[in-house]
C-alpha cells in the first residue's frame, strides 16, 4: 500500500470569519423524541468551544447518533435550541449551516449515492459552487490520500467496509468543513487505518471536532475532552485522558474500557 499523503488538505475558507466566535455549538435544553416513542434527548445543553476535538460516547442505543443528526440539522428536536457559529439551526438557516458542518453517517451506505466515488466526492463540492475541474483535482487528492485512486471509478457496492468507510469520509473533507461530526469513524478500519486516521484528524484545519466512538483507546488519543451519554442526557463531561483512567465512571456510564 502507498503511504497516503494527506497533509495538503485544503484550508478552511470561512476559519478566518469565525475566529473572532469562541463559541463554536451551543446546545441549550434540546429534546427529542421519535415519534410514538418516549423521550431518547432530554435537556441536553453543553458547548463546544473552537479548538476543541471532542469525543460523544454512551452505549449502544444511548442516543449519540441521534444527537448529531439533530446538530447537522437531519432531525429537528422537540423543543431547544442549537447555535452553530453563531446562528440559530432551523429551516431558513440550514442552507448556510449546512456549508459549514461536515457529517460523516454511522453507515458510509447513507453517505454515498453517486454511481461511482469520485462522483460522490466531487458532489458536495459543485452543488456549493465549485468548479468542476478544481473539484476533480481535490478529490483526486483526497482519494489517493486514502488509498482509494484504484476504486474511484467503482461504486460502493464493490468496495470493501473500510473502503467504504474512507470514502465516506472523503466525500465530508472534500467540503472543507469548519465544524467536523464523525459518527463512529473507526468502524472496518485496520488498525494502520485507525492510527493514520487520527494523525490526519489531529492535524485537520477544523475548527471543531466532535467524534462519536465505542473505541475508547482511539477516541482518547484524538481528543481531549468527552461527553458521555446516558439515560438521555450527558452525565459525564470531563478531559478523554482522566475518563479513561477512571474505571468507576467508565462502568458506571455501562463502558468498560477493556473490550
Ligand atoms: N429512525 C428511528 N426511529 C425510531 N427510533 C429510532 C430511530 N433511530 C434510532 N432510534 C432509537 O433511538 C435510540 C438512540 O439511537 P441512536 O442510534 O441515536 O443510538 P447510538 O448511541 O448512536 O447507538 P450506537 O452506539 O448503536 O450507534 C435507540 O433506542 C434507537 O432504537
Ligand atoms: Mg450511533
């Protein structure tokens, strides 16, 4: 396998009209509910400041995925409010938000829908404006980075998971976000992928990282800060590093850190 060059990714256009924010996403009292179900979010309030890589953890089925997808504008809460670099989510502002916000799905299935990979990495780019040949030229890019040259002209179905996976997230950077959620990014990678991943993420020009994860030893490694999900609400919010040696949080919130 060639070694992946992914320190050229591009610089974030928008970083230098944010920098002046500290606050990045606000989340103030949100609840949300599927319908006919009970409540899976109750008053789920915290902020991420900019500079911050954050790990969301919480057991399977504890509402993690559901919360990012409210943060991206995919599902609207109950009642709250959610601000993204100073703008209040909601219909007339998606658009706007939208552009600033990459979202990588739990499952790269949702992410990907063109008829080939390089076609899905150059979509996002073009519908925002880009010109076709410039957007070529960086997914070219982005896809040798991830080893994925020799499958860009195959459509998902003929990659393999991790394949899947890395082109997913190749269609996200291609976006050149400032905020990035990764919804469980390690998901079929190796453990050579899993390391050159959060190399890359660690070196990436977002401005907020926010990154749900089961794999805790990663997870610590990437970033500093972790909210943990439990019983609809965040029960711990405190640095990766301390979580991960406190046993008795970890098994409490029904994560033990040894499988
Ligand atoms: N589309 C849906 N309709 C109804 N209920 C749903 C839907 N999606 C998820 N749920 C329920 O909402 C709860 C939270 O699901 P969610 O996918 O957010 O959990 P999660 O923390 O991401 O879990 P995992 O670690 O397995 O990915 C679960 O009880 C799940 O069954
Ligand atoms: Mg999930």
């Amino acid at each position: 396998m060639s070694e992946p060059i992914l320190n050229e990714l591009p610089k974030s256009a928008i970083a230098d009209k944010t920098s002046a924010i500290a606050v990045g996403v606000q989340v103030s009292d949100l609840v949300f509910s599927y319908p006919h179900q009970g409540i899976i979010l109750q008053n789920i309030s915290f902020t991420l400041n900019l500079g911050e890589r954050v790990a969301l953890l919480g057991r399977t089925g504890s509402g993690k995925s559901t919360l990012m997808e409210n943060l991206v504008g995919l599902k609207r809460p109950n009642s709250g409010e959610i601000q993204i670099l100073g703008t209040t989510l909601g219909p007339e502002t998606l658009f706007q938000v939208r552009q600033q916000i990459g979202f990588a799905f739990q499952d790269p299935n949702n992410q990907l829908f063109m008829p080939t990979i390089l076609e899905d990495v150059i979509f996002g780019p073009c519908n925002y404006g880009v010109p076709e040949a410039l957007a070529r030229e960086q997914a070219d890019q982005l896809l040798a980075g991830f080893s994925l040259s020799e499958v860009a002209h195959r459509s998902v179905h003929e990659l393999s998971g991790g394949q899947k996976r890395l082109a997913a997230l190749a269609t996200v950077l291609a976006l050149n976000p400032d905020i990035l959620i990764l919804d469980e990014p390690t998901n079929g990678l190796d453990p050579w992928w899993r390391r050159h991943l959060a190399e890359i993420l660690i070196q990436l020009p977002v401005q907020i990282l926010l990154i749900a994860s089961h794999d805790l030893h990663w997870v610590s490694r990437v970033t500093q800060r972790a909210l943990v999900l439990k019983q609809g609400q965040i029960q711990v919010d405190q640095p990766t590093i301390a979580l991960l040696q406190d046993r008795p949080t970890l098994e409490s919130c029904g994560l033990p850190p040894d499988y």
